[in-house]
C-alpha cells in the first residue's frame, strides 16, 4: 500500500502545478485526493485494515457519505482512541472543508474557485497530511 502514500505526494505536486498554471478546480480536486490517498493508507498500514476489510467496514457501518466519509471517520475514530482530541477535531474540520470545497470545484461551474481558494485547499491539504502522520 506504499503506493497510496507515492500517489498522496504526487497529487499534492499536481495541485500545486495546477494553480501556477491558473486551473484552480483541478488543483482544488488534486489536494483533496492528495489527503484520500493518505487517509487510505495509514487505515491500510496503520489501522490495522486490509483493502477488504476497509470496504466491508463501510458497508457494515452504512455511513452515508460513502467510503469518503466513512474512512475519514475512521481516522477520526484513531485520533479520538489515542488521546489526540485536539488533532481529532482539525483533521475532521480541515478534511470537511476541503471534501467541500472539491465538490464545488468538481461539479460547479469551471469560473468558481479562486486562486486564493486553490491555494487554502492546498495548506489543508498540507495540514491533514501532517495530522495523519502524526498518528
């Protein structure tokens, strides 16, 4: 699963080339995927998960969201088991606003995100990945 963690970084690379080159949805889309890969990963690596047994996790929970949401509450749940509740509560907050911001960006008209927008999706980004490495 170290692949999920190379394609984490290589996202985040896309997202930062996107908003120099003024493709804001696109970076917006790429510094989300950067963090679901990541989230993807440490539950693979780390929370004790194989890919199948991530996947039956959600369907047994029935979160709505689907599996977006539901490994981001996963992680949550990590956070919240080792004592981190501060780390707990920005990692749901940055992830939620980002998971936003992307579907504004994927499903909206192509004018509507900022260069100012791309770049704050870029340090959540940033954030969120610094917090699952903290895990």
């Amino acid at each position: 699963m170290s692949f999920l963690s190379t394609k984490s970084d290589l996202s985040l690379l896309s997202a930062e080339t996107l908003v120099k080159a003024g493709l804001h949805n696109s970076s917006i889309h790429c510094a989300y995927y950067a963090c679901f890969q990541m989230v993807k990963h440490y539950l693979v690596t780390k929370g004790g998960y194989t890919e199948e047994s991530l996947d039956n996790e959600c369907r047994y929970k029935k979160i709505s969201g689907g599996s977006h949401v539901c490994y981001t509450s996963l992680v949550y749940e990590h956070f919240i088991a080792k004592k981190l509740s501060t780390e707990a509560v920005e990692f749901k907050t940055q992830i939620k606003e980002l998971r936003t911001a992307r579907e504004k960006a994927d499903y909206f008209n192509i004018e509507s995100m900022s260069a100012d927008t791309s770049k704050k999706a870029i340090e959540k980004a940033k954030t969120i990945i610094k917090l699952l490495k903290k895990l």
